[in-house]
C-alpha cells in the first residue's frame, strides 16, 4: 500500500504527520511506503489577524482541495483549526490519542502570569485566551501576535511582547516543554473545543485506506471532541468566537457505567466577562459510542444555555451583524 499524506509545512504540522504515520507503521504488520507532500495553506500566506479571517478553515481548505482531487490519500490537522460542520465527501478516519489540551504561558525572565509587571504585552491570536487574560488579569495587553510556535517565542525572547500564551500540546509535540514559565489554570484558561487533539482525514470513498486508518481511532479522543464540536454548532462559532470546552471521560471502576464530563464557557474577547455552563452524563461508554446522539445532543444542549445567556444573546447579535 502506498500513502501520499498531506500537511502543512510548519514544524509543528510536520511533526504531527510524521508522529500519526509512525503509529500507523507500529500498528501494521506490514508497513505502508508513504511520502509527505507538504502543502501551502491560506492560513500560512495570510498576514492579518486570525481572528478576522476572511474564510473559515484557513489553515485547512487547501489540503481538503488536494485530498479531492486526488493528489494525497491521507491529511492530517490540528483539530482545532477544522470547521465545526462536516465535509461533503471527506470522513474522519481517525482521532489518535490527545495530548494534555492545557495553555500554557511562555515568558521573559521565565515569569508565571501572576508577577507579569502591570502593562506587559502578552501575545495571542485567540479571542478566547484575550478573554481569559483580561479576566485573570485586567492590567495585562493581549495584543495580536503571528507565527509558528518557535517564532512566537523568539518574539518573546527577543522583547517583542513580554509573553505569550500557547497549547502544552504543541510544545510537546515539538520537545520544547522546556520553554514553559507556567501552565496555565484550566478554570480559567479553559481550552478551545478540540484542543491538543489530531484529526486524520480521507476521502469518503476510499474504503482501503480508510479501513488503514481507522487503526489510529482512540474512542475516548473521538467521543470527547464530538461533544466539543457539538458546542461550536450550537453556538454557530468561528474564528471570532471566544468560546473554550473540554469533555472528558472517567471510567467507573468497577461499574460498568461511567461519566462524561463537560465544561464549556462563551466569553467577550473585549471585556474578558464570562458565561460558564458544566455537567455530567451517566451512561456506558459503549453506550455512547454506539448512539452518537447521546453524546452530541448533550453538547448542543449546553451550547444552548450559552447561547440563551444575555451574553451569549449579544454577542450572537454582533456575529449576526458582521
């Protein structure tokens, strides 16, 4: 067998290609030859803020167009950066492992937010996590900031912006968990829906490698991240939506049933003010696996509690609006 697997060029996309093709090979008795074709994204050639993309999935589209016409097998994603609605003719084959969905935060002279002089710049390009440090700290400048990751931090380091705020994912992916000043606290760094989690993509009709991939599937990645996804199309998010989730699964011992936990929050990237919601389902894992509805409509039904917010009601006027 033979794969031609798509990425982006950027360390970090690379990385993850070569970390999934890895595990494909470890999982096979016979291993497939494949080649990486790298592939030049929107989101690499656009220079504006990622918060005001002309086009969602910037980071995503042009390897969705290569996969159609032929010219790969197989892409591979950072999940968070994949539109929230499905994909005409295009499958999910595998969501492999996830890594710990925390930010985390990368700062001059190693310093932790809390001793951050007041009026230190700190760089991110998520309205989400402009939200979280205004909240944390309204004394602080989030200001917009472009890059992979180790330009990000050589910004830093050479006194661009007093600090920045990433995903422990990625600098784990790319060995340099040495440059953490501090990870960050989830209850108030709440990640972004599908943080830290890898989606692998194939066409619809490709039976062979689908049946390939699917080796890759963690059950437990693939539920949690549905759940989250389910936020972002109640909500009708975008790049522009300061909106964080995190589903996890705890097992129940002994019995054979367990819970899927949610935490979700929509919050004004301009003010930092926040509207939370949580809850547990009670159910078999196999359960949920076998009914995907379960696990999706409790999802949309947090996103609707946000979204019924008189919060969630002004900043949906505003989306109308733009």
């Amino acid at each position: 067998m033979t794969l031609r697997v798509g990425t982006r060029g950027s360390q970090l996309a690379r990385t993850q290609t070569l970390w999934v093709m890895a595990r494909l090979e470890q999982s096979l008795s016979t291993a497939p030859d494949w080649t990486e074709v790298v592939v030049k994204t929107e989101g690499d050639e656009y220079t504006g803020e990622l918060s005001k993309a002309p086009t969602p999935g910037i980071f995503v589209s042009r390897l969705r167009e290569e996969l159609l016409a032929g010219r790969v097998e197989v892409i591979v994603h950072s999940m968070k950066d994949l539109p929230a609605a499905p994909y005409e003719a295009i499958t999910l084959a595998a969501v492999p492992q996830r890594e710990n969905p925390a930010d985390v935060l990368i700062s001059r002279g190693d310093l932790p937010l809390s001793e951050l002089a007041p009026g230190s710049v700190v760089g991110t390009s998520s309205p989400r996590r402009a939200a979280s440090i205004r909240r944390a700290r309204p004394d602080l400048r989030p200001q917009s900031i472009r890059g992979n990751i180790t330009t990000r931090i050589d910004k830093v380091l050479r006194g661009d912006y007093d600090a920045t705020v990433l995903a422990r994912a990625g600098l784990a992916r790319i060995d340099a968990l040495d440059q953490i000043s501090e990870e960050l606290d989830s209850t108030v760094f709440l990640p972004a829906p599908r943080q830290a989690a890898l989606a692998v993509e194939c066409r619809s009709d490709d039976d062979e490698t689908l049946a390939v991939l699917q080796r890759l599937d963690d059950p437990v990645a693939r539920l949690c991240t549905r759940v989250e996804q389910a936020i972002l199309i109640g909500l009708d998010a975008g790049c522009h939506t300061a909106v964080s989730a995190l589903a996890t699964w705890e097992p129940g011992g002994e019995e054979p049933t367990g819970g899927l936990t949610l935490r979700a929050e929509l919050a004004d990237a301009d003010t930092g003010e926040v509207v939370s919601t949580s809850g547990q389902l009670q159910s078999s894992f196999d359960a949920l696996v076998s009914d995907e509805a379960t696990a999706w409509n409790f999802g949309l039904e947090h996103a609707q509690v946000l979204a019924s917010t008189a919060l969630g009601r002004a900043l949906g006027k505003e989306g109308q609006g733009s």
